[in-house]
C-alpha cells in the first residue's frame, strides 16, 4: 500500500510541475530566486567591508582645542542650524530653543485631503496603555514602540499593510491626536495604510526630513480651533490656493483662509496673551486670556457636541498653568480639548526637560505652522473689549468648571454606550467574546478588581501574559465564584442528613473534572453550574416562578443550557401555568423571563446587533466535531467514516477524497469521506427527536420530583447529538447528577453517576497535554474514584444480606435506597423511614456489615480497561508508531468513552421509552376483553 500511495504522489507532483511550467510559474521563481541570490552576496560584501573598516587602525586621539591654543567651536549652533532650529535669547535666567521658520515651503494638495482619515468612533484617550494612576505602562520586552512619540508601552498598536513595518506602528492616543483616526477601527480594516505610507506623517523625523520645523504639541491649537487632529489642521491651513474652493466644506465654523505673513502669525500667540490682562503677570496673563478664549468660543453658534466639549475642557485646562510630566496625567475622557498636559508628553517625550504652562505649549506649537489664522485673536480681543476689567481668572474657572462637568456626563453615557457596541464586534483577540450578555457583565466586576490587582491583564493585547499576581488573582476568583454551586449543592440536601450533605458536598467540591476545567484550564463554570441546579431545586420543591427565572438569568451568562429550555418549557406551562389561576401564572412568568431578556439584548436590539450577538453565539462554522472529538455519537460517526474511508477503496467503492481536518486537531467544517454530511440543522432534529420522549412524558405527568431527571435527560441528549459539543459539557450531567445523589439516596443513582464521572473525566485528559500535568490528572483521577466508591458504599449502598440488584435499563433514579425508601414517597414518608433507619443503624453500630459495590462487575470491567487505552495512548504508541498516525490516541480515549456514553444514556433513556406503554385503564380494558 506504501509503494501504491508514494507512487500516486510522485505523479501528482510530476503533474502540478508541468502544469506550473505551462503557467510559466517556474521560470518566475527561478527568477526572484536569482535576485535574491544577488541581493544576499552584496551583502555579503558589505559585511565583510565593514569588519574590515572595523579592524583597520583607528586614528590618533583627538587633542582638544584648548590644549592646542586655539578657539572651540560652537558645535550646539551648527547643530540647530541643520536641525532647523536657532538658540533663543536668555529668558527667566536660562535659554529656550524655539522653532524657526520652515526651510522649504510646506504646501498640501487635494490628493492628500482625500486621504486624511475620520474616526466614526471617539477614542478615549490616556486609558489604554496607562495604569490606574494615569501612568503609561513601559515594558522593555511585551511593548512596541510607536512611530509617533517613540514610547515602547503596553496598549493596542497599528499595523500597516502597505510598508508592514514598524514605521506604520502607532500607539492609540497618537493616532487620534495627530491624524484623528481611531485605533480600533483601523485593526478592524486589513485594508489600512499608515500616515508614513501616505506621506501625511507629521513626526518631527519626517517633518525635519522635509525641511519643515517640527510642529511640538499642537493638539490643543488645532482642537481649539475646530480642526479634528494635527494632520487636518496642518493640511487644510497650508493647502494651495486652486485647491481651497474644494476644500472649503471642510472647514470649521466661521473658520476662512486669510493670507497672513509668517511672522505675524508666530507673534500672534503672544499678542493674545499680553492683550488679556496688560497690567498683570505672565502667568496670569496666560490664565485670563485662555478663559476668555474659551468662554468665547463655548457660545459661538453652530457649534458641535464634540466640540462644546472640546472647548469647555480647553477652559478649564488652560487656566492654571500646568507641568509636563513624563507618561502623562491621569486619565481623562476621549473627547478632544480636554487636558493635554498628558498628550503633551506623549507627543514630546523624547528628553524635553522644559516646564512651561498650557498656554505657552500652545504658543510653541503655533509658531511651527507658517499661516496662522487670526481668528483666536479676534475673538480675544472681542471677548476682552466686552467683560469688565476687574474679572478675575478663578471665576471663569468656575464656570468652565461647570460647563465641563456637563460634558463629562455626556461623555460618561457616550463612552458607555460605545463600550457595549464593542462588545460583540472586537476582534483585537482570537478569544472573543462568544457568551451572552449577563456573563461579559460578570467578568466586568471582576476587572473592577483586577484593575486593583494588576492593570496589564485587562490589556485586550497582552493574550500571552501571566504575572504572578495575574495567574493568583484568576485562580482566587474560580474558587470564590464556586461557592455560588457550593451554596447551591448545600440548599439542594438542606432536608438530608448531616452526614449526606456532606458527602454529597465533597462529590462536588473534589471532582476531578471541575479540577481540571476550572482551576487549570481555567474557566467559570462554577457560577453557571450553581445556578443550574438552583434552578433544578427551586422547581422540584413547586416553587416554579423561582426556579424560571433562575434558569433565564443562566440561559444569559451560557447559551449552551439551552438544550435544557424544552423540560423547562413544558413542565412551567403544564404545572405552574394551570387551574384557576393559569392566565395569571402565565403572564407573570411570562413578564418576568422577557424582562431578564430584555435587559440582557435590548441594548443589542437596539443598535442593530442582534445578528452580530447571534452569530458569535452560534458559530457553525465551527464544524461538528470539536478539535478533540467529545465521546458522544458523532465521535462514533467520525471514527465509523474514518474506518470506511480507508477499507471501502480496497473493494472498489469510490468514497470522497480523505481530508485530514476531522483528525488534525483543528476547529473548522470539515467533510466525511464515506458517511452522509451532517449540518447542523440536522443535529438540532436529531437532539429534539432524541427528547421527546422525555418531553411527552412530562407534559403527560409534571411531576416536581421528576423534574431533575428529566432536565439530565434532555441534556445527556444535547451532549450525545449535539453540534460542536466540547469535552467539558459532561460537567451539565455529572455534576448536577451528583447533588441527586445525595437528594435521592438511591443506588442506581449512585451507580449512574461514578460510571458516567469516570468516563468523562477521562475524556477530558487531552485538554492538559503538559507533561508536569499528567500525574496531576491521573492521581486526581485515581483519587477520586475510589474515595467516591467508598463513600457512596457506606452512605448510599444497602447491605449484602438486603441488597436487591440494580437496574441496568433504568435511568439510574429508580430503585431503592439504603433506607428502604421509594424515591417517589413524600417528604414525610422519608423522614420517618429515615429515623426508623437510623434506629437500625444505632442498635447494630457494633456489627460491621459489608456493603454492595456500586457499580455492577461488567461496569467495573469497562472502567479497569481505562488502564490499558492509557497504556497505549500515552506510552505504546510511540514505542510503536512514533510519528505516525498521531490522531490516533486521541480517537481511541474518544471512541472509548464514547461507547461507555452510550450505555450510560441508554439507562437514561428506558424509563422515558417505557412511559410509552399503554396506560391500566387500557390494560384493564385489555384484560376485560
């Protein structure tokens, strides 16, 4: 067969060659082959130049000019001089270096305002990559460094798929300050060029590059002046003359080209502020005339919520002077004109030790573009001819303070409502978002204390990272949420005996399963089972209303309890919703499930998601069987399909080509090569087929203790048929089935749940592939088993002399119980027949009895043979096959567990089955006749 298959490839690859060369594809690669050949020789010889340059003898040391008697140069004035720049006169006792005029004209055209880019979104600026003190986070190793402000932190980054470089890498808040795009539309759009691609880039590297000053922090000037960022500003201010007709719709309000010299426009910052207060102080010459710039310009008409915003936020900013700081200020809102100490610094954090106000950034910044509009200026002079000399700075503080207030709050519900957008439309991460509402509402108060903890593990970036306190806080917040089951287990058996409960406790609390899921795979599935059996409880003791809404607050933090919907469905409708008081039970469950509903999806509806929600909630795209097969019929299935896609070939039958998807370990559709497709419309059919009986059962006789059984039932049915089922969802099963055991006290309960816990946890070894984390597994296992056997023995199993067989085609409720009980007898009934027990157990304290085991000897033979599948997956088959068929232990754990599946569901199944049978009125009416 070896021979047959190697020759088969050699001709497909003599095949796809001739047909290459017919393409002329060959001939292509030969060439970039060669040119790269080339291109890596010269650098050969380019390396081989500069370690020869390297080991040449260097020149003698250099004396310095005053040894020799001769006058040093001033090397600070040639390097201003190339650099743009020119040493300002001594001011306040030290020199400042300003900006100088441009040494090429800087003139835009229309092709580069079409390609100026627009947030559909407001960004939030100095929260992402910034601590919970307003900190920028700086990391050496996990941190990329923007193209913008040249900061290596932690946050969300661009990238470009132009140059695919890290010129067209740019942090969050710079790429909206400077070209008032949004960070997280941008990731979304595969499609995006960066600013240096399109030749927009105003960083000081390309702008001296140029031969054009660098523009400083900007943002304040271009904001305050109705600009969306720097790049509009810079661009729609120095377009060329022919181009403005077309531009003019761009423009701010009252905003208009004016042809002004150059130094007018670098002097004009300087007259606003001398002109606001003449007789005062600099600093408070700088506060008055911000104020009343920006009170002038909050009551222009025509202006924006965007920009009243940026405004009332320039006001109160710009009053007091402020301190550049290294990382920014603390956090503050994404609507621009608000602080800008913080983007300051972001801007400009490249060694700049100077202090200066807010005022006199803006002055610097203005002095770098050469065509100031005089606008501000008259507005100042306006605003000052009209208020009365004797105002003072802290009253218009007052009320820019006010005014912002107002807008904050605006911005508050604004970032909120976009936070939520998010939700569902994120893709900054594979791990996204795929479950309802109620459940991202449970891990945002957990990130309210994870911000405490650790702010860099709320970075939707950092996927890989794990500090300690990270991987301490995850592990302390899965136990703490699974005291919400722990409570629920305890409320469940609260009418059981002691010592009962607290075996029943233990089953729950050690099983190996959640173990493995929660605490090392790490999830919360704690919370979600909690709930479900509090569910199961409250509507097994008739108190339905209760238990409803329980089940639909959990069907909004997991949609896979869903499944479970059709015995909640019927048993409601048939016995809450009934005799005289039916329309009303009806309407009041009605409203209080569509409420819970309302609550978790409107926001969605009302934005228009809904089939985005739906769609991460539903991925059939993901294929029918998990990356691991889960051990139900589809596992069955696939290895059936596998096992005829390679023998019916040898007997002539023609079968679909073989694809390696359903066994290479991926997530995806994939096809059957001998068996028919299976959708997922189909499995649906299929589990709801599966139910039935279960469903006419109850909707015959809705019985409340009945009610747990018939909900594992329907979700044994979804485990078994159900489409992407993944390994963990036994956990709906066991775990709920051992709380029954410990309601019900029955043997066949008991006998149910240790040989589906065995089976299913086994299944779940290949989610830890570790090797420090096989005896971890194995021992938890083993542990496990067999303190559960003991324990069900002494408290659950009857005594030999007395022990009548189990059932094996039962569902595992029925039979009886150590106390002699039947599980369907009265609350009252039990409790007497347990004191009588009790009695009995008092008064032969002293005889040691031997207890039945709990699982029958062909069900402890099944579960022995988990040693000999370990055996090979684990050890024989590499000993064997090596590299070989590496799929192969993987489908023998699931076939395995799979058919052990089977049989357990089958027990499950019977009483449902039997429910079919005709009723005893018919079976007297047969025995009359």
């Amino acid at each position: 067969m070896a021979s047959n298959f190697e020759a088969a490839r050699q001709a497909q690859i003599e095949k796809n060659k001739a047909r290459l060369q017919e393409l002329g594809l060959l001939e292509t690669v030969r060439n970039i082959n060669s040119s790269m050949n080339q291109e890596r020789q010269q650098n050969r010889v380019q390396k081989a130049a500069r370690k020869a340059a390297a080991a040449a003898p260097r020149n003698p040391k250099r004396r310095s000019e005053r040894v020799q008697g001769r006058d040093a140069p001033n090397y600070n004035e040639r390097a201003l001089a190339c650099l743009g720049l020119a040493e300002a006169e001594e001011e306040g006792g030290r020199k400042r270096r300003l900006l100088r005029e441009n040494t090429s004209e800087e003139v835009y055209t229309l092709d580069q305002i079409k390609l100026l880019g627009s947030a559909s979104q407001p960004w939030e600026l100095f929260v992402d990559g910034y601590d919970s003190k307003g900190e920028r986070i700086y990391d050496k190793v996990n941190g990329l460094t923007c193209h913008q402000c040249r900061q290596k932190t932690l946050g969300k980054r661009t990238a470009c798929s132009c140059c695919q470089s890290l010129r067209g890498v740019f942090c969050g808040d710079c790429l909206y300050m400077r070209y008032g795009e949004n960070v997280e539309e941008v990731n979304a759009n595969p499609e995006w060029v960066c600013p240096v691609c399109r030749d927009l880039c105003n960083c000081s590297f390309h702008r001296i590059r140029k031969g054009w000053a660098p523009t400083g922090t900007l943002y304040r000037t271009a904001t305050a002046e109705g600009f969306k960022s720097v790049a509009h500003y810079l661009v729609l201010t120095n377009l060329r003359p022919e181009d403005r007709p077309q531009a003019a719709h761009m423009l701010p309000d009252g905003w208009a080209w004016e042809e002004t010299s150059t130094a007018a426009a670098a002097t004009e910052p300087a007259e606003v502020a001398s002109e606001a207060a003449p007789s005062s102080s600099g600093s408070e010459q700088t506060a008055v005339a911000a104020a009343a710039v920006d009170a002038q310009l909050l009551s222009l008409p025509g202006q924006s919520e965007a920009e009243e915003d940026s405004s009332a936020a320039q006001a109160a900013a710009e009053v007091a002077p402020t301190r550049g700081r290294r990382g920014g200020g603390r956090r503050s809102s994404a609507m621009p004109g608000q602080s800008q100490n913080a983007a300051g610094s972001a801007e400009q954090q490249v060694g700049q030790g100077s202090r200066q106000s807010a005022r006199g950034a803006a002055v610097a910044g203005a002095k770098a573009a050469p065509s100031r509009q005089t606008k501000l200026s008259e507005v100042s002079r306006k605003r000052k001819a009209a208020e009365p000399v004797g105002n003072s700075a802290p009253s218009k503080l007052a009320a820019a303070g006010k005014v912002q207030f107002l807008a904050g709050a605006r911005r508050g519900l604004r970032s909120a409502a976009v936070a939520v957008a998010a939700l569902y439309k994120d893709v900054t991460s594979e791990w996204t978002l795929d479950y309802p509402p109620f459940f991202a509402w449970f891990e945002w108060v957990l990130s309210q204390a994870a911000r405490l903890i650790d702010p860099a593990m709320l970075m939707l970036g950092n996927l890989d990272y794990a500090s300690h306190p990270t991987v301490v806080f995850q592990r302390a917040t899965v136990m703490a949420s699974e005291f919400i089951l722990f409570g629920a287990t305890w409320y469940a058996t609260r009418r059981r005996r002691r010592g009962l409960r607290v075996m029943t406790l233990f089953l729950v609390a050690a099983h190996p399963g959640l173990i493995i899921v929660d605490h090392i795979h790490f999830q919360y599935n704690g919370v979600l089972l909690g709930l479900f059996v509090l569910s199961m409880a409250l509507v097994a003791e008739g108190r339905d209303l209760a238990g409803g809404i329980t089940f639909a607050v959990l069907l909004n933090m997991k949609h896979i309890f869903l499944y479970a919907a059709p015995v909640y469905f019927v048993h409601l409708l048939r016995h809450y919703c009934r005799g005289p008081q039916a329309v009303k039970n009806f309407l009041v469950l009605g409203t209080s499930v569509s409420v819970i509903f309302a609550a978790s999806l409107g926001p969605f509806v009302a934005m228009g998601q809904l089939p985005q929600v739906l769609k991460r909630l539903f991925p059939f795209a993901r294929g029918l069987c998990h990356a691991y097969w889960a051990p139900n019929m589809w596992a069955l299935y696939a290895a059936a399909d596998k096992v005829l896609g390679s023998l019916l070939p040898r007997l002539g039958v023609p079968v679909r080509p073989l694809k390696a998807s359903m066994t290479g370990g991926l997530v995806g559709v994939a096809e059957f090569a001998a068996l028919p497709q299976v959708g997922s419309r189909a499995t649906v059919a299929a589990v709801l087929l599966a139910m039935t009986p279960c469903l006419v059962a109850t909707w015959r006789r809705p019985n409340p203790e009945r009610f747990p059984e018939a909900v594992l039932y329907a979700t044994m049915c979804s485990f078994m048929l159900g489409y992407h089922v993944h390994e963990k969802a036994i956990l709906m099963v066991v775990i709920p089935l051992a709380v029954l055991v410990g309601v019900r006290g029955s043997p066949a309960a008991a006998s149910s749940f240790l040989f589906l816990s065995t089976l299913g946890t086994y299944s779940l070894f290949p989610l830890l592939t570790g090797l420090e984390e096989y005896p971890i597994k194995v021992l938890l296992l083993a542990l496990y088993t067999y303190m559960a056997s003991c324990l069900l023995m002494d408290f659950i199993m009857p005594p030999l002399d007395k022990a009548r067989p189990v059932a094996s085609t039962t569902f595992g409720m029925e039979g009886p119980s150590r106390s002699g009980l039947d599980p369907s007898s009265s609350q009252a009934s039990f409790d007497a027949a347990s004191s009588a027990t009790r009695k009995e157990v008092a008064l032969e304290e002293e005889v040691e009895e031997q207890h039945a085991p709990v699982l029958p000897w062909y069900e402890r033979a099944y579960v022995y043979c988990i040693v000999l599948v370990e055996l090979y997956s684990s050890l024989l088959h590499r000993l064997l096959l090596k590299d070989k068929l590496p799929f192969l232990p993987l489908i023998l754990v699931s076939v395995f567990c799979a058919l052990g599946m089977v049989y357990a569901w089958a027990r499950m199944a019977a009483p449902y089955l039997g429910s079919w049978a005709p009723s005893n009125t018919r079976q007297r009416h047969r025995k009359q006749v």
